[in-house]
C-alpha cells in the first residue's frame, strides 16, 4: 500500500491555517515555499519529506495526518 498527500486537502489546509499564504505555510512545514507552491499547484515534489514535514505539523497542531493521505 502506498501513501501519497491529498493535495486538495492540505491546499484546504493552507487556506485555513494560513489564509493562503505560502511563505507562512511553507515556514511552518519546514520546507522551501516554491517546493510547496510547486507541490501544490503540480503535484510534482510531494516526496518523502513533504510527507515528514505535514506528519510533523500536524503532531504540532493536534491534527490527523492520516486526513490529508490518499492510500492506494
């Protein structure tokens, strides 16, 4: 089975926690804001550590990290 994050979801919440802004968001994950734009708008990026750091964020944030992976 493998993971991948539900960029919808974690566009979702970007604009909630953040207000869209890319630079905060980006800030607060822990990864460049251009590797989360392209992420986000492309799909391309969305590895290993774009994985970590939304795991991390939301154990910060007392959030369900499961919510924003698809399974296939």
């Amino acid at each position: 089975m493998k993971s991948r994050i539900n960029r919808e979801k974690m566009f979702e919440l970007m604009n909630k926690q953040c207000r869209g802004n890319y630079n905060l968001f980006g800030r607060q994950l822990g990864v460049d804001p251009a590797h989360l734009y392209r992420f986000l708008n492309t799909g391309v990026g969305g590895g290993k550590k774009m994985i970590f750091a939304l795991i991390a964020y939301c154990d910060r944030h007392n959030l369900n990290f499961q919510q924003f992976l698809d399974t296939e």
